[in-house]
C-alpha cells in the first residue's frame, strides 16, 4: 500500500514592519506577544489600533501602517508574513506581498493534498515559482526585471530560494518587553543631529540603550524577575535640535547667507552641530532651546501617563554633551513646593509659540483685542512684532495707550525681571526709557561712551535690542550661599520652565558643565548645595572624552580624589588595566625595595658570622668550653656560611613566586570582590549634590582602545549610547532605590 500523503497544515502568520535602513527597505519582525496580538486585532474586523512595542508605536491594523507615538517619524508599512524569499546576495530573508503570498499558499495546499508536485506558477508580473518537493522551493525572475549591471548571462538566471513560515527562515524574534515598567527615563541628546559614529538619530541610539538594559536585566537581576519584583525602565528620547534649526526660527537661513561657499561640506557640519554652543550662549536661542527641552519633556511625561494611567514609578533624567549643561541650568532654576503649584507656574511661564493665534492671546490678556485685525493685516506675530518700535506702531494707526502697553510686553518679554540683580548691557549709546506703569523700580542700566545726544535716540531701544540683546551675567536667582555668587552664576537671563515633576536621578554623559561653570565664573560649588528638585547627580564620562570634565575638584579642591571606576558588566576589571596596574606597582617596589633587599643579603653573607654562646652543661667549666670552641672555629664559620649561601639562593629562586603571589594574585582576589575598594570610594563624602555620594564615575576604556588614546577620542564621546556598563550603572541606581539587589552573573 502507497503511504497517506501529508495532510495539509496552515501555516503560521507572524507580522513584519518595514524600516528604512541605509537606503534600503529591511524588513524585521514583532515580538511573538505583538504579533499575536495584531492577528487578533485582525480576525475581530473593522479599524482596530494595537499598541506594540512597549506601547511606544501604534499600528493601525486595517491600513496596515505603524505609527510612532513619543516622537516625530512616518508612517512604516506592517505586513502579515507567510512566505519569504533570499537571493544569493541577500543577507536575510524577505517577505512576499500578502497577495502573493496567498497564491503561493493555495498552490502549496493543493500540491500537499494530492501530492503533485513539479508544479509550475507564474503571476503577472513575470515571476515563476517552481515546487519541486516541500523542502525545495524556487523562484525565477524575468529576464525584463534583472539587474541590466549583472556580469554575465548566467547570474540573470541565479534562482530565489523560497520559504514557508517564519520558522523555516533564520530570524531573529525579539523577545516581548514586560508590561510592568518600573521606571522612567527621558535622555537629552546633545549639539547637531546625530549622536553617535554613524550618524544616527536620537531615536536609534535611545532605542539602543533600552535594547542594552533589557538584555542587562534579563542577566543582572534575574531572580527580581523570576520573583516579579522587576518590570523594565522606559527610556524616552528629547529631541530639540530640530525646532532650533526648523522654519520657526529661520536660523539656518540667516547663517546660510553669511556662510563661505568654500568646503560647503565642512562649512554646513559647523553650521548644523557646533554653532549650537553659541545658540545656546545667545539670549534668544537659548530661550528657545530651553523652552524646547522643558516642553518636550512635560508633553512626553503628560503623553506617558495617559497611556499608563497605571505607572506609579518615579523619572529621571539624562543629557549627553550639551543636554547634560541645559538639563543642568533647568535643574538649578526649579523651584520647590507643590507639585500642581509648580506646573500650574511652569504653564504660566512658558513663552507663547511665536503663531498668530498666540498674538491673539496676548492681545486678549492686554485688553487690546481690537487691534488684532490691525496687526494681522500686515502678517505680524509675536515675533516680527518684537522688532517694531514705536514708529512702526503709529505708521500702523495704533493709539498711544495701546501702543504703550505693547512697547512694555516686548521689553518685558526680551528683559525678563523675575529674580535679576546686576546691570543689563546696552549697546553705545543707547538707554531704556522707563516705565512708569511699573510699580517696581527697573533694573540699573548702564551704557558705555554716552553722548549728550544719547537722549534723543531712545526710541530706537526696541530696534537696537534685537540686534545686541540684553544678557545678564550675574543671576542669583538659585544661590548657593557663596559671596563671590551661586551655581547660576553666569547663566543667560532667561525664563527657565518649571518642569512637570521632580527627577529622582540626574545622569550626564561626557557632560561640559564643570568646563561651563568655571566659564562662567564660579570657582567653587558649595557642599550643600544641591538641585532644588532632584537630589541624585551622577557625571558619568569615558576617561579619553574630549569634552568631558569633572565637578567633584570644585566640591572638594582641597583633596585629590579619583574618579570612581564604573566596573565591567562582566563583574571585574579588564585584563589589560589589571595588567597595567599590575607592572606600576611592581616596577615601583622594585626600584625601591629590591636593591635595598640584596644589599641586606649580601651584607649578611660576606661579614664574618658570631657565633652565640650556648648554655653551660652540667659539669663542664667555661675554660673547658672555650677550649672547644678555639679548637673548632674554621669548621663552625663554614658551616654558617654555608647555610647563608642557601638561604641566599632560596629567596632568589622564589622571588618570582612571591612577585606572582603578591601583585598578581592579589589584584585577582580584588576583582573578584570589588566591594572593598568601591565601598571605600564611597564612603568619601563630596558634597549634597550627590547625597553625600560620589559623582564621578569613569568608565574603563576598550583594550585596543589604549594603544592611542587620540584615535579614539571623538568616538569615546559618543560610545555612551552602546555602553553596556553605563547602562548597568543607571539600572543599580534605579533598583538600589526600589529595594531589588544586584546579582553577578556567573561567567
């Protein structure tokens, strides 16, 4: 009898979103939780939105389109994948089109149930399909659609090798994230658009590191999870470069007109990533910088507690280069109190957006609604009327009260009164005629060179403040109890944003602000000073970061502290500074102890041996011992110095045993518990900003990487984001707080 063919079995779906990648479409798959998820959301019908991927992108099922949720990105195609192709130049498989894919699937049904195969399919587009056996699948591509660059008529005819199911093609599935999160996290990117060696986004270096802190959880604090005790950290990314370089400004324009045509290349990376250190040293730019950041933050926060009205954890904050400095002054200008207090102000102090609609509202709050038609009939906002003086308001038919009360809102808005002391700097020449609405006495002004006509150019203040805006270097605002000034020493004069909550953690990464505040001015941080809303900072850099910079010597100057060293995630130091320290300290002990050491050895074998006077037996007189001793001296010398000389060549031959058994074996003994060393770091206290804590920790630089430290020095600025040992460190301090302890894994 013929054996049964194989019954038929349907075949697996799993879902795929598409993601453009060096100009290329790559196509990778949900989690297996996503994916079931998504063909569930299918068979129910209508328009159905799944929350995927840590609930941080939406898909909406019938459309068949992923949408981001936290941050700016398009739409990516989603696909329900059955069948999948590889060429031979191809390093991963590929999924049909749904269509295809459903023919390809009713002719491999029919040839499973009446067991025919060789069957031959061709589609309209021109492709062949051949299944010659279940395991041999192959598709053949019209001649029309080949590669016209292909080097010979052979490669035109090179076969596709043709899969079914997921499970039959190498893929990597990710593993689903916990639904529990634990913690939140929004990291600050710093100057230009990208922030690591390949350029990439904010979003991908974000996405990175939570990809590395799932994999640390998983292996670090495995029994926390097996227990339920550990969820995961969400880890949110702040993008702020493109609202400073966007049309809202029209920076990028007025810097393109002034720019040398020359090395345009060179020339446009300066203009879009260093000039964002003195943007945010402008007055005007900062604001928006500063607004920017605060607003992002608050909005994400608001967004994230919607989406998980569940979420009890607390949030913390990270800024890399120039994000760690703006985090920095935000922190300093928060303010205590209440909570809803504090966001209702923070609301409050937020800038309009420079739109029509906020000019509507500002006219509304002024009383002055009916010359609002007056302003847009000429197309003027908030911004282009910041550069109006009173001409320009009584060209526009504007009464003198109004007008009036608009020249005090534009002062008010670029020369901000809350918490200034100190001088504002005008250009030559130029004084700011009062306000007599005011009840509070105006800040002192001072002009350089003033001339007796200086009083007849006061109406051109406003014009002449746009083009040398007012900056005040000496805000006292947040103080640390220092008479030479506070932490905000220095800082730009502007309206800091009061944050929507208090940050329980403040990490920098290869962060400026030590260099920034001795810019500044501030020579020395007091010890109790700490942030007004966050009470844990930690200045994490690589050792060989260009623009890294210590805070713990303007805490502590009068003792020399080492950094603390961030240790392996792999639970020990690495080889090469084990060795390193290792052959110092051994070269050291030898240059002042080992010559000392042989001298001692030779000393004691060249002088002439005394020998000690043993005990008098019983019954023999003193003269009858000395007549021994004179009798037998050469045979007594000898054997001393004998035994001298083996002593002497024992301790030579296991000299480098005891080397080994000294440095060697105790620097293993220390890896392996490194708890004694760190907790001695750490029981140093430097200052409140840290609790008491350290501050600085250094990371431990790559074995090839100490071969030439200058080499490595712009990428050791940007490996942070693929940094397994930074990311470990933030999760120890996260966990530390919620009572879960740290497990070594064993290598």
């Amino acid at each position: 009898m013929e054996p049964a063919p194989p019954l038929y079995q349907p075949v697996q779906p799993h879902w795929f979103y598409c993601r453009r990648a060096d100009s290329k479409d790559v196509w990778l798959p949900f989690s297996r939780e996503d994916s079931e998820r998504l063909e569930q959301a299918l068979s129910t019908g209508g328009e159905v939105v799944v929350a995927v991927e840590g609930e941080r992108y939406d898909v909406r099922v019938r459309e068949r389109q992923r949408y981001a949720v936290y941050w700016e990105q398009g739409p990516s195609e989603v696909r329900r994948c059955t069948w999948f192709y590889k060429g031979d130049k191809d390093t991963r498989y590929m999924p049909y089109p749904e269509e295809f894919s459903t023919n390809l699937e009713e002719a491999y049904m029919i040839a499973v149930t009446l067991d025919e195969w060789k069957r031959k399919l061709d589609f309209p587009s021109g492709e062949t399909v051949i299944l010659h056996n279940p395991k041999l699948i192959m598709q053949y591509q019209p001649i029309a659609l080949q590669d016209e660059w292909v080097s010979s008529p052979s490669e035109q005819t090179r076969p596709r090798t043709v899969k079914r199911g997921v499970d039959n093609i190498t893929a990597e599935i990710p593993d689903g994230e916990p639904e529990t999160i634990d913690h939140l996290v929004f990291m600050v990117h710093g100057i230009g658009p990208a922030c690591d060696i390949r350029f990439r986004s904010i979003i991908q270096c974000v996405n990175d590191f939570r990809s590395a802190s799932l994999s640390l959880l998983g292996s670090h604090y495995r029994r926390g999870q097996e227990e339920g005790r550990v969820g995961r950290v969400e880890f949110l990314p702040v993008n702020w470069h493109s609202a400073l370089h966007g049309d809202a400004t029209g920076v990028d324009e007025d810097i393109q007109r002034i720019t040398l045509p020359s090395i345009s290349r060179l020339r446009h990376f300066t203009n879009d990533t260093l000039l964002d250190l003195f943007f945010y040293n402008s007055p005007t730019y900062c604001q928006t910088i500063v607004d920017t950041v605060a607003s992002e933050v608050n909005k994400l926060h608001s967004l994230f507690k919607h989406r998980h009205p569940e979420f009890t954890g607390a949030v913390s904050v990270v800024g890399h280069s120039l994000g760690s400095l703006i985090l920095f002054d935000l922190l300093t200008n928060q303010k205590t109190g209440s909570g809803e207090a504090d966001r209702d102000e923070g609301r409050n102090r937020d800038p309009c957006p420079l739109t029509c609609d906020a000019l509507e509202q500002v006219l509304c709050r002024m009383g002055l609604q009916e010359h609002l038609g007056t302003l847009q009939s000429v197309d003027l906002d908030l911004d282009s009327l910041a550069m109006c003086d009173e001409t320009d308001l009584t060209e526009l038919g504007i009464p003198l009260g109004p007008r009036k009360k608009i020249l005090s809102f534009i002062r008010k808005r670029h020369f901000p009164q809350e918490g200034r002391q100190g001088t504002v700097l005008l250009a030559p020449g130029l004084q700011a005629p009062p306000d007599p609405s005011e009840d509070s006495p105006s800040p002192t002004v001072s002009f350089g060179n003033q001339s007796p006509g200086a009083s007849a150019r006061q109406q051109q203040f406003l014009r002449a403040q746009s083009i040398t805006s007012a900056v005040d270097y000496e805000y006292f605002d947040v103080g640390i109890g220092q008479t030479n000034g506070g932490i905000a020493k220095g800082q730009v004069s502007i309206n800091y944003p009061q944050l929507a909550f208090h940050p329980q953690t403040f990490f920098a990464f290869g962060s400026p602000i030590g260099m920034f505040l001795t810019v500044r001015g501030l020579k020395r941080i007091d010890p109790n000073y700490t942030f007004p809303t966050c009470k844990n900072f930690y200045n994490i850099y690589h050792p060989f970061d260009p623009v890294a910079y210590r805070i713990e010597p303007m805490i502590v100057s009068e003792s020399d502290l080492e950094p603390m060293l961030i240790p392996h995630h792999k639970g020990r130091k690495r080889m090469h500074l084990e060795l390193k320290e290792s052959l110092t300290r051994m070269s050291t002990d030898l240059k002042n102890n080992v010559l000392g050491s042989f001298r001692t050895a030779w000393q004691s074998l060249v002088r002439m041996p005394v020998a000690a006077l043993p005990p008098v037996e019983d019954g023999e007189t003193t003269a009858e011992r000395s007549l021994q001793e004179t009798e037998t001296p050469a045979a007594a010398c000898a054997a001393v110095r004998e035994k001298s000389k083996a002593d002497l060549w024992t301790k030579i031959l296991e000299w480098p045993k005891a080397l080994h058994l000294h440095y060697f074996q105790g620097v293993h003994e220390e890896a392996e518990s490194p708890g004694s060393g760190e907790e001695e770091g750490r029981q140093v206290k430097v200052g409140m900003l840290n609790g008491g804590r350290r501050i600085d920790y250094v990371l431990q630089e790559a074995p090839i990487e100490s071969f030439n430290e200058y080499l490595f020095a712009i990428q050791s600025h940007l490996c942070y984001w693929e940094s397994e040992d930074t990311a470990l460190l933030l999760l120890k301090e996260i966990y530390d707080k919620l009572g879960v302890a740290f497990e070594q894994p064993q290598q």
